[in-house]
C-alpha cells in the first residue's frame, strides 16, 4: 500500500524539505480538500501512512512532511538557533509551494503544537485542526514538578542524550523509545540509570509495529541523526510563544488515548476533562480512546481515521 504514497523535496524556506503525499494531478482534483499531517517525536511522516492512504482514499488529498532537520529533510543551520516559529513558517511555506489555499492540519505529538500556532496565526488558511495525545496549552510547557529522571528533563541536559544514545545503534535507540512511549507509564530513569537502560534488547516490540516498520524509522534516523529532533522539541520546549489570549476560529478536534502516557502530563487531564480547552477553542470535540496508547494512529489506525474522516466531513469546505 505504501508504493501509492509519492516523495519529492520542495525548496522551503532555504532547505529542502521532504514531503510525503498521496496522488498526482492539479489540485482541483482534490474537491474534498486536502490534509497535512504534522508528526512527532521518534516519528516520521511515515507514522501516518494509515491516515494518508485512508483520506487519500475518502477523496482528500493527504501530504505529510518531514519536520527540518527530521528525516529525509535538510538540516537546519545553527540547529541551537530554531524556534517554534520555523515550524509554523515551515507549514506555511508547504501550503504555497504546492498551491493549496487552505487545509486540515492533524498534529501528534509535539507535532501538535505547530498545528495549534499555525491555525492561531492562520485562520484563513485552515480548514480545522485535529491534534492527538497533546491539548492546547496557552504558555510554554513546565516540567519542574516532574523528577530528575523524567526524559524530557534529561533529554534536555545538553550532551546527556547523546551519550546516552551513543551507546547504541540507531536502530536500538528507535526501538527502545517506541517500547517506552507505548506504555501507559512515564518514563522515568533512576538515579545512576539512564533512559536507554529502561527497556533491554529481549523486550518485544508493540503488537502493532512489525521489525520491517522499526526498519523504516531506524534508516531514516541514520540519515537524519538526533541532533536537531533532540532540540525540537526537547531543548526549545520552553521556549514556545505564549497564547494567553488564544481563540481558534476554525474547529478543533482533540483525540485523546486514555493509555497514553502523556495523558499524565501535569495540567494535560485538566485541560481536557476539566474544561479548560473549551475557553479557547469555542467549536472543540473531544474524543477519548480507552485503549488508545501513545501512537494511536498507528495502534488502532481504523479508530482514529474513523475520528479524523468524521471531523473532515462534518466540516465541508468549497472547492476551492
């Protein structure tokens, strides 16, 4: 099924950026629209094969980039220098370059975070945003709360990651990242233990990711290495703008896995049980998958492209 999806490199913004998209032809073949979905971390536009061939299917038109500095794309130059801004300018730089007036974004992870700023900052241009496992937040992300072994606090320690991930192949590093995001658990390592040490080479991979899939992401992370993915997100996390006054003006879905680790986030159930998302995004739908892990568009695909085509159907848009 992935010998459908076509690849090309756009000159965007300096770098080449590659994209990952389903069909050919002028885009006013696309009536339906056309989806952009945004990835996250240890992912790849490969992470959401399922969605782009099921909207592709639908009748949308379904692109998928690698993130700068991820995958198939250019690295960035002064990689310590990138802010949250280059991603939302990355996005809308794609849009132009393929001639698209205006689209859905779908975010995951830290994928998500993009997709709320662009749809903030360009309202004209979005057709609605769906962004899973991670909620609107108006201020930049805090983990002071959390212990010192919690990953994102020791993968933000310059040089610790590296060395960390150093002691092992590309591969290895992959694998292990997948097994400990697709617990319901936080991954948090002890005192003298490093995050890597948290899961060994015997423990088996989820049931919904084949060593052929591990394949795909390990050879795109040897071309791309961890340097930039490593400093976005984790090392400009807290850098993000502030949105205090935010008010989305297109619709919102947000898809939560209930088994989803991140669910335990300081203010992430908050946000999404306890009302807080409904201040800024007036037309907001939440969707609870209790089985949902963190990389439910990969675990349960059927499930979440069930979510996604509803939302784009119930928010037709003109041909444009």
């Amino acid at each position: 099924m992935a010998d459908q999806i076509e690849h090309l490199h756009l000159p965007i913004r300096g770098l080449n950026l590659h994209i990952a998209q389903v069909g050919k032809g002028e885009i006013s073949l696309y009536e339906l629209g056309t989806v952009v979905f945004l990835h996250g971390f240890p992912e790849i536009w490969y992470s959401w094969r399922h969605q782009m061939l099921a909207a592709a299917a639908a009748g949308y038109r379904a692109v998928a980039p690698d993130w700068r500095g991820y995958g198939l794309s250019g690295q960035p130059p002064e990689q310590e220098e990138a802010t949250w801004d280059d991603l939302v300018a990355d996005v809308l730089a794609i849009l132009d370059a393929l001639a698209v007036p205006g689209a859905f974004l779908v975010g995951k992870d830290f994928g998500a975070m993009p997709a709320y700023d662009f749809a903030l900052r360009h309202p004209a241009r979005t057709r609605g945003v769906a962004c899973l496992g991670v909620p609107f937040s108006p201020a930049p992300a805090s983990f002071d709360a959390m212990p010192e072994g919690f990953y994102v606090l020791r993968w933000r320690e310059a040089g610790r990651a590296e060395a960390d991930f150093g002691r092992h192949d590309v591969r290895r590093v992959v694998r292990t990242i997948y097994i400990l995001f697709s617990g319901a658990d936080i991954p948090v390592a002890k005192e003298g233990q490093e995050i890597m040490d948290l899961a060994d080479a015997s423990t088996p991979l989820p049931p919904w990711l084949t060593e052929a899939d591990l394949d795909v992401y390990a050879s795109l992370y040897e071309n791309s290495g961890f340097r930039f993915p490593l400093q976005m997100p984790y090392r400009a996390v807290h850098r993000r703008p502030s949105r205090k006054d935010a008010r989305f003006e297109v619709p919102v879905l947000m898809v939560i896995g209930e088994k989803d680790y991140a669910f335990k986030f300081p203010g992430f159930e908050a946000a999404v049980r306890g009302g807080a998302m409904e201040r800024f995004a007036p037309e907001l739908k939440i969707e609870f998958l209790p089985e949902g892990s963190h990389f439910a568009q990969e675990q349960l695909p059927e499930q979440v492209n069930r979510l996604l085509l509803g939302f784009f159907t119930e928010h037709p848009v003109a041909a444009d």
